[in-house]
C-alpha cells in the first residue's frame, strides 16, 4: 500500500487563517474527548456556581442527551452569549495563571460543547429574569426570555454530530454511562457538601436512578467518611484508617484501606488535589510505594487521597482535561503520601478487615435447608445449665487431659489472680492449638483464630526492620570498584541521591564522564551485579524512587529470613507460648498481615458462629 507523503510538497501552500468554527471544533477535541469529559465539566461550572444540589440526565451514554440542572448563582441575561465566546470566563481575571481557587479557569468548556453539539443554556441569576442562548454547532442564537426559578440547566443534545470522525471512535452505550457514573462518583467524594443525582432517561423513559447522595453535613470527617460510605460502600469505609498529616505547606487527609482489604487491580484508588479528581502518576506511585511493604506485586490498595497546598504551589495547566498536576516540590508530596500513611498503618496496630471474617463465615456457612427450624431453648437457665452438666458429668470425666484440646488445665487449687483476664484484650486467651499451626483464642465477643507461622514471620520480619533501623544496613567494601558505563542522564540520576543509596549500604561516585564507580554493596544482598543493579536503580527513579527499590530488595531479604526463621507449620506450642505469640502480635504494628499480604488471623463474633448454628 502506497504511504501519503505527510511533507510539504514542492508547491509553496498558502497560509490561511482558520474560520471560528473549525479552530472550535479543533479545540473541543482537546477538551471534550468522550461524554464524560462534557459532564466532567458542567459539573465542575455548577460547583464552581456554588450550587449544593447538581442533578445530570443522560440519554444513550450521553450521545444524544446530556442535561446538568445546579442551583448556583446562574448567569443573567446579559452575559449568555459572552459564557459561550472562547476564553471568556468569570473565575480568573488573567493576571495570575498560578493562583488558581476554582475548577474551571480557562473558558473553553461551554464553547467546545456548543460547537459539537447542540447546547442550549438556560439561567437565571439574583436580580435578574431567567434567559435562554441555543448554540448549533458553533451557530449562536439570540437570548431569548424563558421560565426559570434560580440556577442554570445546561443541555447538549447530539454530541459530536458536528464532528462525525469523532462519534465513531466513541464505545458503546453502555460503556460511556459507566464512564459518566465514574465521573459524577469522583466529583461527588471532591465535594461532600453537594447533593448529586445521576438519571438515566433513555429510550424516552421516566428514567433510571443511576446514583444518589444527599448533601453530607458536620465536619470534614464526618461528612467525607459518610460521602465515601455512599459512594464507595461501607465496605470500604468500615476497613480504612483516618489520614491527617501536614509537611511544608501541604496537607494529606482522607481514608486508606487496611492492607487485608486488598483489590486484585488498581479500582478503589481516587486521589485529589485541591478537590480536583486526578489520574497523576507520581501521586499512584507514592501510593503504591506506602504499601510496598505489606502487599504482594498482584495486590492493589484502597484509598481516597486528598493533597491540599496553596494554589501557587501546584500547576493545574499541564493537561487539556486537567487530569495531571505538576507539582513545584514533588519530592516533598511524595514523601508526604508515603510517611502519613505509613506512620496510619502503624498505628493501626494488629487490626485487620473485617472482610476476612466475612469470607470466613461464608466458607462455613451451611446451605439453608428450607423452613427456620424451631429450638425448644435457645438460652437455658443457669439452674438448667447445671443439671445438664452434672447429668453430662460421668460421660465427661472419662475423657483424661491427653483427650482435651484445652491449654489452659484449671486445677483444684488455683488461686484468683488480681491480673484483668487476657480474654478481655484484642486477640484474647489461647484455649488451643488445632493441627499444629492454628491456634484457637476466646474473647469476650467470640474467638480468634491465629495462623502461627504468617504471625510469628510478621513478628520476626518487623524485628529485624527495626534493628536495620537502628544500626544500619552493614555494607561491604569491594576489592576492586566496578566501574559501570551508564547514560548521561541516569548517571545524574544515581549521584543525586547517592546519600540515600548510600544509608542502604550502597557506594558510589563519580568516575568521569557518564561512567559510576560502585565502591560498596550491602552485605545483606550478598555477591551483587553491580551493572544491573544501577541499572534497575536508574529506571526506577525515571518513576519514582530509587532508593526505594533498593530498600525492597533489602527487606525482601528479611522478610526470607524472618520465614525461615520464625514458627514452623506442625509445631506444638505450649498455653504460654502461644499468650505470649498472641501479647506480641497486639503490640506490633502491621501484625494483622503477613510479609506477603496474607491475614495472620481471623476474628469471628459469637454472634456470627450461633447464627450458623441458627442459634438466633
């Protein structure tokens, strides 16, 4: 097949400026790539408006309709056809691109709607009479007068007709709808204190209610941990920690999910920046590098993220849907995500979610065999109680110590203890130890089953982090300096941050040119391939942090030896080793999960293990 030549040919072309419609239609490409791209941004026009209420109809994915009703302050009469002129706009005056306070700044969304579609605004501002403006493909019509309380209802009808090229790369139906309800579903978690509807009036129907969240009220928190629970599940709300930290002018709240709440793939993370939903890869990157310690590579965690900082501090002007951020210390927000969620996760202790219990009960369940059967006495009397037990006694007494599963023998002459009862504490008391690696503990609401060999390699794992904090990873000297040739730029890269590299056991230095001279490697790692491995180091840091990768490879080595180190599977443990297991494990941070991610123990409330034996 023959390729068109894409160069200017010998014939000297004309140059010609473009007609308003075509340079519209050019530039709605950029800014409206898809129908959620156009609800994305009559959302944020209606929030920026003030409006608490925001109501969005779709029709066919938003192909053919797409209506957004807010009750903000609206737009007189007056001003309906400069709202739809390029680069007209109330929010920014112009002379400073930095500050930015608001979502919108740039005065394209409603100009690029209108020249693609078929837009008809309708408003009505304080003071004012409500007022309409059609605009058909770049056409505008007159304003003309109309019926309208308050607010602004915004309708596009046929996206793209004006643009056909375009329709035909748009999926279909049912994937443009589940585009928009993400959409509405981030900006509703942006903005607790708005009410939002998603409706879904196809086919000429009174419609479908797509999503719904009411207005959240009280402080932050409060509302934004209701908000999630609407928007998320509470699920989700019920297995996340409370971030709140602050470094050099930024600020980091919101909710993380616990480790054991894992997603097989990236889906519940949602990460703002001033209240704008962003996709931005070094803000994934931090995230992911906070739980690199606690997941395994086929894990994803859960959160929503929220970085606030003064508005000069951040550019939202690097992409045409304002979906990245640059920030001008990325380095500082970076190590901001990771230390608050880390230092969360700590203190959150042994805990692990409820989700494994869950699964748990529903493993065991039995099937429901019909009708509800009927119990003579669910609770019998303590006077009752008693007689059974002593009519049971005799049966009872033959079974000697060697039958009993019980570790804690009671003997005739044991005196009270002035102690509180370890069933009074998280993971409880051990009563047993069922086929040499789980142990069985009761609490005060039920039991706790602990898998010995996943706790006790958290344990041992955590120990040696901490003494690789306190004295250091030992490096070792190498004979000869192995001298690897690097590109110029990763070169850089590496003597950066050669301090970093260098508290990890790992020495290097200039050697001329592009070339890095490695003097020292951490013993830990053993006999090291030093190209290779400044080699990863350097790709690593194109992404995010080399020196983080490198404190993988080290605590991927201790997390081996804690596993061959710790309590193996088939031993019997005495009542006090398997307390003293248990003691630990409330006092260690991160014990709710194993090095790979695993839970190292399941909780199951009396009230769920009667219901199974329909005891309720």
């Amino acid at each position: 097949m023959e390729v068109a030549d894409r160069n200017i040919g010998e014939t000297r072309p004309q140059i010609r400026q473009l007609d308003e419609a075509a340079i519209n239609r050019i530039a709605a490409g950029e800014v409206v790539e898809r129908p959620a791209s156009a609800v994305k941004e009559l959302i944020e026009n209606a929030v920026d408006a003030g409006a608490d209420r925001i109501a969005v109809e779709i029709a066919d994915g938003g192909k053919t309709l797409i209506r957004v009703t807010d009750n903000g302050c609206g737009i007189a009469g007056d001003d309906l056809p400069l709202a739809l002129a390029r680069h007209a706009t109330s929010k920014i005056d112009g002379t400073d691109l930095l500050n930015i306070h608001t979502f919108g700044f740039r005065g394209e969304a409603l100009p690029s709607l209108g020249a693609v579609g078929r837009l008809t605004l309708t408003s009505r501002s304080a003071g004012h009479e409500a007022a309409q403006i059609r605009v058909d493909g770049g056409v505008m019509a007159p304003v003309r007068p109309a019926a309208l309380s308050s607010g602004t209802i915004v309708e596009l009808r046929d996206l793209f007709y004006a643009t056909p090229a375009r329709l035909k790369f748009l999926r279909t139906d049912r994937a443009e709808a589940q585009a928009i309800a993400d959409v509405v579903r981030r900006l509703a978690m942006a903005e607790p204190s708005v009410g939002f509807s998603l409706t879904d009036v196809s086919g000429g129907s009174d419609g479908r209610t797509v999503f719904r969240v009411n207005a959240e009220q009280g402080e932050l928190f409060d509302a934004l941990h209701q908000r999630l629970g609407g928007v998320i599940g509470r699920e989700f709300v019920e297995n996340t920690i409370r971030i709140d930290a602050e470094r050099e002018g930024f600020r980091l709240y919101g909710y993380a999910a616990l480790p054991t709440y894992s997603r097989g793939a990236a889906v519940q993370q949602y990460l703002f920046v001033n209240g704008r939903p962003v996709r931005d890869k070094m803000l994934y990157g931090a995230l992911r590098a906070a739980y690199f310690d606690f997941l395994s590579r086929d894990r994803h965690p859960a959160a929503a993220l929220f970085v606030d900082c003064d508005p000069t501090l951040v550019d939202v002007n690097v992409h045409p849907a304002k979906s990245e951020v640059r920030f001008r210390d990325p380095g500082t927000v970076r190590g901001l995500i990771v230390s608050g969620l880390r230092h969360a996760l700590a203190e959150a202790g042994h805990r692990a979610s409820t989700t494994v219990s869950q699964a748990t009960l529903g493993a065991i369940r039995p099937p429901e065999p019909g009708p509800a059967r009927v119990y003579q006495m669910d609770r019998p009397s303590q006077r009752v109680l008693a007689g059974a037990h002593a009519a049971q006694a005799p049966g009872f007494a033959d079974l000697g110590p060697a039958w009993s599963a019980r570790v804690d023998p009671v003997t005739e002459d044991a005196q009270p203890s002035d102690e509180p009862a370890s069933e009074s504490l998280p993971l409880g008391t051990a009563r047993a130890q069922v086929h040499e690696n789980y142990i069985v503990a009761q609490t005060e609401t039920g039991i706790v089953i602990v898998d010995q060999h996943a706790a006790h390699e958290r344990l041992v794992y955590e120990r040696l982090k901490a003494q690789m904090r306190e004295n250091g990873v030992a490096a070792q000297a190498l004979l000869i300096p192995e001298i690897v040739e690097l590109p110029e730029e990763d070169a850089r890269r590496l003597l950066d941050v050669s301090d970093d590299l260098y508290a990890f056991g790992l020495g290097i230095e200039p050697f001329g040119g592009a070339a890095v001279a490695v003097r020292e490697t951490p013993a830990i790692l053993g006999e090291v391939n030093a190209p290779a491995l400044l080699r990863d180091l350097a790709d690593e840091l194109r992404e995010g942090d080399g020196s983080l990768m490198l404190q993988a490879r080290i605590e991927a080595i201790l997390s081996r030896i804690a596993c061959h180190g710790s309590i193996r599977s088939g031993r019997r443990m005495r009542a006090e080793e398997m307390n003293a297991l248990l003691r630990e494990m409330e006092a260690t941070p991160h014990s709710g999960q194993c090095n790979h991610g695993r839970p190292t123990y399941v909780e199951l409330r009396l009230s769920d293990i009667e219901r199974l034996f329909g005891r309720t």
